[in-house]
C-alpha cells in the first residue's frame, strides 16, 4: 500500500506538502502539485485520516453543542451545518446541554475533555464564564441562531422579523392580537420586544396581559397555554406564536374548541420548518433561512480554524414573510 511518505520521497518534496495538496490547500507550486496529483491518481493513494491529523496538527472534529431536547428547527439547522461540515473534511460530536448552571458546566467539561478543532454552539448558553472558557482555550466558536459579544455570529434580525409578523396582522385589520412565546432565551425576548413595537407603531394600547409565556417552545407548550388564554378571556381575533412549534399547538386547541382558523382567529408563526406548510391550514409564518444559516455556520468556523481571512463579526441574514392559509381580514 502506498503511504504519504513515498509520495513525498518519489516528488522530492516533504510529507506536510503531499498532505497540502492532497487535502486542497495552497501554497505549493503549479507544477509540483500537477505532479503529487498525477502521482496520487496513478497509485490510488488515499489520504489516512489519522497521518492527515499529525501532520496538520488537527483533530477535522468540531463540537456542536445543542438543546437537550431540541426542536425541529433545530434539528433541521443542525443536519445542514454537519453535512456543510462534512464536505469540509470534518467529523462532529454532539454535546447536549439543558438550560441550567449545572448542565452548562457539565457541557463545558466534555468539551474540554474533547480534542475539538472548534465548536457550534446551536444552543444558547446563560452563564457568560461558559463563552470565556472557551475564549481561554483559544478554541473557535460561532454561535448560530443568536448573537454574543466578540464571538463569529449568524442570525436574523429577530426584533424586525417580529414587528413583519405582527403588522401582517395588524395589515388585514387585527387589533387585539395576543403573543404566546416562552421565557427563555434572547431572541424570544428579541420577539417580544418586536411584538410591542408593531402595536405601539399601529397605535395600539400595549397590553402585558395578551402576552402568555409557555414553559418551553414546544407545540405540547403551545397546547397548553393556549388553554390557559381561552379559559382567561377570549376577547382576541389573532395569536402571533413565537415559533412554529407553538403554533402547532395553538392551531390543535383552536380546534378542538370549535374554534376555526383563520375565519375566527387568524395565526402567525415564527421559523417555517418543514411541517409548516403541511398543516390545515398551511402556517403563515417568518422563514428563517435555514440553508444558509447552516452553510455559513460551517463556512466561517472553517475559516476561523483555517486562519483565512473570514467576514465581520455578526452576520445578519435576511428572513421573510411567508404568507399562507392561517391568516385573514378580521370579520
């Protein structure tokens, strides 16, 4: 079988440049790359990953740090970002961490444990030593679907995407719209804040009230404050939900009290995940563009592993509005 070395010796060359052009890096001349290339072809040499990681001094595997249970947004994004990450030569580990100063540590402990090229972070993380460690390590991170300070970020502008999805509403005539969102995390805050700013700028009167917090953002948390909202007052023609998973929900107990969308309540979601467009009625919602969140979350933690130059500091997608069936004009 033929190894890395007798490439190199057969060229003249040093295992590090057969490694350079066998992996697609620069910095080797045209023609001593056109003959490591014609040599690699005749000889049906095959890169070993293990060879690969001495001589580049890398381990190709990155840490994605996800919910403990996740949603399937999130397990839409973070399919795209391993198979982006794959098609740059890495491999992934998955560390799952729940929303407490105890799991957050634990998380962090794995990763140190880890030999990482750098890590992901899906999931946002509360105790800011978490980001500092990391930092002390000198290990890459980019954090996707959110942003924190002096860390590679890729999101959407989560205040303005809000304040789209709640003027839909208010567009077709809606006045006294109730939001169901959840507690935790920036950017249910970030919609919140959207959410009032759209009414304040329709001149509608904020109500703290119409706004109900779910124990998390899933549609069985939907269905439950949903419930909740009809037996307080059904004095309302429209739910914006934060996400698409609790619109699930809502849209289910709608229905199971007779309630039909949209000819009584008009819904709006938040994400556009797959099933949103399956439902009866199809989900109007705000699609976050999950392809291209996924790809540059790969793209630039490579770039930031690889120390090529990569891209400002937060990236700032653009989101659209996705109109469907679970929206009307108010009777």
């Amino acid at each position: 079988m033929v190894s890395i070395k007798d490439i190199a010796k057969q060229v003249g060359v040093s295992v590090s440049t057969v490694s350079r052009v066998a992996n697609g890096k620069k910095y080797v001349t045209q023609k001593k790359r056109e003959q490591i290339l014609k040599l690699i072809e005749e000889t049906g040499y095959v890169p070993n990953k293990a060879a690969r990681n001495m001589v580049l001094q890398r381990s190709f595997t990155v840490g994605i740090v996800i919910p403990y249970t996740f949603n399937i947004f999130q397990r839409q994004l973070f399919s795209i970002v391993e198979r982006h990450l794959e098609s740059f030569g890495y491999h992934t580990l998955f560390f799952f961490v729940k929303f407490d100063d105890i799991s957050e540590k634990d998380c962090l402990d794995r990763l140190k444990s880890e030999k990482l090229d750098g890590v992901i972070l899906i999931q946002e993380i509360r105790n800011p030593v978490f980001y500092e460690s990391l930092n002390r390590l000198q290990l890459p991170v980019v954090v996707s679907t959110f942003s924190f300070p002096d860390i590679p970020s890729i999101h959407v502008d989560e205040e303005q995407a809000s304040m789209a999805a709640v003027n839909h509403l208010i567009g077709l005539g809606h006045r006294k719209i109730n939001m169901i969102c959840a507690s935790n995390f920036t950017f249910g805050k970030l919609r919140v804040e959207g959410y009032y700013k759209a009414l304040e700028t329709a001149g509608i009167e904020r109500d703290e009230s119409r706004v109900l917090f779910a124990p998390y953002y899933t549609a069985e948390s939907g269905m439950y404050t949903m419930r909740e909202l009809l037996l307080r007052n059904r004095d309302f023609s429209a739910i914006y939900a934060a996400t698409d998973e609790l619109a699930l929900g809502v849209i289910r107990i709608l229905k199971d009290e007779g309630l039909r969308v949209p000819d009584d309540i008009s819904v709006v979601g938040f994400d556009d995940i797959e099933i949103s467009d399956y439902l009866i009625p199809r989900l109007t919602t705000i699609r976050q563009p999950l392809e291209e969140i996924g790809g540059q979350t790969a793209l630039i933690l490579h770039r930031t592993i690889t120390g090529t130059p990569a891209f400002k500091q937060e990236l700032v997608l653009p989101y659209k509005l996705i109109i469907r069936e679970s929206t009307a004009r108010k009777n």
